[in-house]
C-alpha cells in the first residue's frame, strides 16, 4: 500500500513536471513568434483568453485526483 501510495504521489508530480516543461515551451515558442510579429500577441490573447490556463486546470485536477486516490489507499 505505501509503495502504490507513492507510486501514484511520484507520478502526479512527474506528470505536473511535464505540464509544467509544456507550458513554459509553448510560452517560449510563442514568444520567440510574438517578438518576430509583437502585433499579433493581442489578437492571440483575444482569440484564445482560455489557452494557458488550460494547463494549470489540467494539473490542479490531477494533483487532486493524485491525492483523493492515494487518500483512499
């Protein structure tokens, strides 16, 4: 049981980690593009207001899920 506990623990933040590396390399991408077109960012935003914060809903949800399953083991 500790072991699956943690196995689970490890994994919830390992995959936080990847949200966390996917997020700050999307940003990174976009701007090196919005710095090359400095004009599109606000279009960027207007058109997509819910883009990043995608990543954070995702990786809350995981880390409660994470740790509602490992309460029950």
């Amino acid at each position: 049981m500790y072991f699956l506990k943690n196995f689970i623990l490890n994994l919830h933040r390992k995959k936080n980690v990847a949200l966390g590396l996917a997020w700050l390399i999307i940003r990174l991408k976009y701007l090196e593009y919005s710095l090359k077109n400095a004009y599109n960012i606000k279009f960027f935003f207007l058109k997509y207001p819910f883009f990043i914060d995608v990543f954070w809903q995702i990786g809350t949800f995981t880390e409660f899920t994470s740790y509602l399953i490992s309460w029950i083991i």
